[in-house]
C-alpha cells in the first residue's frame, strides 16, 4: 500500500514539476532523448520542431517559433513548443522518420501528427488554436468582439442566431478546416450593431487595405474558402520569404509581377497607384511586388531574362503544370499601362515569352555546338544526325563537372557525320515544347523519326560513347549505376 500511495504521489508531482528541469531557450523547451518522453507525457499539446543548427530555414523560423511560444505562455495557453536538434538527438530522429529540416510535429495526448501551418508566429498560434479549441470561438459582448478582431491581422467573423441552420454549419465547417486564421461566431445584437452585420453575414476584418471584406456570395464551403484566401490577401503582395508560400499556394494562379527598387521611392511611385486597379482584378489576378534591391531576389531577375537596370518592369506569370511567362510591349508601370497589359492577358490576346539569347557566329566552330531557342530546332530535329543535348545551368556544380568531359566527348565526334554534340544554357534559352526541371539534364535526339531518348546512364567518357554506338539504347548496368538524379534543381514556382 505504501508502495502504491508512493508512486500515485510522484506521478502527481511529476506531471506538475515533470517540466522544471528542461532548460528553455526563449521561452521553447530544449528536448533531449532523456526528457522528451517525459515532456510528451507531461503535457497534453506540445509542437516539437527537429532542427539542424546549419538549415537556413531553421535559422529563419527560430524567432518566430520563439515569438509564438511567448504569445501561448502569455495567453495562459497549456500548449507547450519544443525544439529538438536532430542532429545531436539521432536517436530521436530516427524514431520519428526525420528526413528534412525543419520539421514540425504536433503531439496531443501522446500522439503525433504532421504540422500543416504556416512558418509566421501567427500562423503557428492560430493553427495550434485550431488543432485544441472549437473552430470557432463563441463571442458574447461588443468588447471580446474588439479584442477578437485586434487579435490577430486577419479574423473572420460569423453572424447567426440559428446555430442548427445550414449556413451557420456551413461556417462552421469552413472554420474548421482552415488553419490560416481565427474564426469566431456571434448571435449578440450589440455586435450585430457594433459592426453593422445582419443574420447570415460573415465578414473578414483585417489590418490593412479597407479594414474588412463583406462576404455576399452563396453559402458553400468552397466558396466561402476562396472568399477568405482572396480578400485575407493585400491588394498589393509584397514578396519576401514569409508570404512566398502564400502567393504560390493560393487560389489565384495567374500572377503580376512588378519589378521594383524601394530604395528609388518606386512603392509610393507605382505600386501605391496601382492598388485600386487590383480590386478590379482581384479575384483571377493577384499583384505582386518584388524588390530588386535585394540580394536573395537577383536570381528571380535572371529566371525572366533580366537585369536590374531594367527595373521598374512587370511580367506576367500563369502557374499550372509549368510556368507560362508574358512581357508587356510597354514595359511601364503606369496604372493604364498596367490595366491593358493585365486585361490582354486575361482576354487570351498574348502570346507566351520564352527567353533566348542571340545565336553566336561561332556557334558551330567548336566540338560542343552552342544552341539557343532560335536554332535549337533545326539542329536537334535534323533527320539525319543523332545529337546529344546536355540542358545546364552556368552556376550549376553539376554541369561544371561534366563540362571537360563533355568536351572530350565533343572533340571524338567532331568530323562525324552523323552525330551532333551540343549544349544549350536552359536559364537563358526556353524551348515551347521542352520543359528542363533538373540540370544537368540530357536528351539524345534519333536520327530518322527523331525520337527524343532521356540519358541516365554514367557520366564518363566511356558510357557516352557506349550509349551513341548503341543508337540510343539504355543498358541496363548504366542505369543502375547511374549518379543521383536528384541533382540541383530549378523549381521556378519554388525559385521564386
């Protein structure tokens, strides 16, 4: 019995001190394979972050994570964020299948699931509120209105008496299954005046633009889902790290860009002016600004072929199964300009812009024959030679190993008559009818019929030659032995 009372006793205080001894760092609990389970069990709701020290977006989630951990200990929330360094902890690690950094899971009495929120500190309190609270929170005076709507830059609110209707279910359904943002439902008359809402209303409220978006279409989830991801948006985006994987994972898949410098004034100069001309489009375009002047986004500069004397400019984008780019005959950012440009697009009067470098006169003198957009064709497609194209990208490590071997390559069927070695810069050259993901990559055209034939084979001198004489025929050992083909990888949704 003494036995018994004993361990009852320090189960009680263990749940209540169980946490005393984990060291914190800014507020997140520092798990070890020693505390971990302890720290799990203890706690009812607890996200756990597996980091490496080196990721860089660990580095950029840090703050955030520690911001939101503030705002749950100052709410009085029992849900606690922990960290662990999944490169220390191995053990841990591999127990729970970490592949990548950062991951996040969320473990509510015990069990795990995958974190599905954003990497912002609101992103993470309003997906945890969502995760161990009602979908919508009740609100019964005009004050926990305002302290509602103040809480966060973006709340969504639902006016129904009738919480049995089809509507309010309906809202409540939405609610639930999005994570991005609080929702809250109200049936007090002196909110309904507060805010001048009727029976059935729902409105977004935030902290820009025009402060809050009227819901008036019909009570579906779908469409009151799109009505949330649209209006919870600015008029105007600016792209950075945080809103990337908001602007690329949104509903509105037809994007403009508009290249800008802040430090030239050009936000208040034509992004400010063009505000109101995006409501008009609001629902099947969204406007993006993107700074030039910094470092991180010359890359996307070069993705549309260009440079940073070229600033201001706009491009158009339309994401599907690839990115499909449209420039503007009058590359200037006036609103007028801006309103015909976007409302070709939308009336299917443009025709795609494919990037390609002017044809070098010596094009063909060497043993790596040079394409571009405007010759690729012709040479490629020639009926009565084989050519082998290798698709690179110049800050590709990749290529730059395979280059001197290529050139061997080149230089063995120089006099041929029959087989073509060529090469093509795929970040400046884009082909209508070839989209290239990963770099190097290679293809090998058929004489003939000119069936295009992907390379997986080794990357030596010898299996080229193998795979030529052979007429283009995969063997079998190459390709079992073939290099990763996970090499570097252009991803232009994610580039940018």
């Amino acid at each position: 019995m003494w036995l018994l009372n004993t361990l009852v006793i320090l189960s009680v205080f263990g749940a209540i001190y169980g946490d005393a001894d984990v060291k914190t760092e800014d507020g997140v609990l520092v798990l070890t394979t020693d505390n971990f389970q302890s720290v799990i069990e203890n706690n009812e709701f607890v996200l756990v972050e597996f980091y490496a020290p080196w990721c860089g977006h660990c580095k950029s989630l840090a703050p955030e994570y520690a911001k939101a951990a503030k705002e749950l200990e100052e709410k009085g929330s029992p849900i606690k964020l922990g960290k662990v360094d999944a490169t220390e902890e191995t053990k841990l690690a591999e127990d729970f299948a970490i592949r990548g950094y950062p991951t996040l899971k969320f473990f509510r009495s015990g069990s795990p699931i995958e974190y599905g929120g954003g990497r912002q500190a609101d992103d993470i309190v309003n997906w945890l509120s969502k995760k161990t609270g009602p979908a919508a929170l009740e609100i019964e005076t005009v004050e926990a209105a305002e302290e509602f709507i103040k809480s966060q830059p973006v709340v969504v609110v639902g006016f129904f008496k009738d919480r049995e209707s089809a509507e309010a279910k309906t809202f409540v359904s939405v609610a639930n299954g999005v994570d991005d943002f609080p929702f809250a439902i109200t049936s007090n008359e002196d909110v309904y005046a507060k805010y001048e809402a009727q029976c059935g209303s729902i409105i977004l409220f935030k902290n820009f633009d025009e402060g809050k978006s009227v819901y008036d279409g019909e009570s579906s989830e779908e469409s009151i889902k799109k009505f949330v991801a649209v209006q919870s948006m600015p008029l105007i985006v600016d792209f950075n790290h945080e809103s990337a994987q908001k602007i690329f994972g949104g509903d509105i898949k037809s994007h403009l860009l508009m290249f800008i410098s802040k430090e030239a004034g050009h936000v208040e100069k034509y992004a400010e002016p063009a505000k109101e001309l995006s409501r008009g489009f609001r629902n099947k375009v969204l406007f993006v600004t993107i700074d030039a002047d910094e470092e991180d986004h010359q890359r996307i500069l070069e993705f549309f072929g260009m440079k940073k004397e070229e600033v201001p400019a706009m491009r158009l984008i339309r994401l599907e199964d690839d990115m499909a780019k449209y420039k503007p005959k009058n590359p200037e950012l006036s609103p007028e300009n801006i309103k015909s440009f976007v409302q070709d697009f939308l009336d299917g009067k443009l025709k795609q812009h494919l990037l390609s470098q002017d044809l070098p006169d010596d094009w063909d003198k060497t043993p790596v024959k040079t394409l571009v957009s405007t010759n690729f064709d012709e040479v490629a497609f020639n009926k009565d030679k084989d050519v082998l194209v290798e698709f690179y990208a110049p800050w590709c490590g990749h290529c730059k190993q395979l280059a001197p071997i290529f050139d061997q390559l080149g230089e063995k069927y120089k006099d041929s008559e029959t087989v073509v070695i060529a090469k093509i810069d795929s970040t400046a050259n884009e082909l209508e009818h070839t989209k290239i993901t990963s770099f190097p990559t290679l293809k090998y055209y058929k004489k003939g019929d000119n069936e295009v034939v992907d390379y997986n084979g080794e990357r030596t001198l010898e299996g080229f030659v193998k795979f030529i004489e052979s007429g283009g025929q995969q063997v079998e050992e190459e390709a079992e032995d073939a290099e990763d083909s996970s090499e570097e990888k252009e991803h232009p949704k994610d580039e940018l």
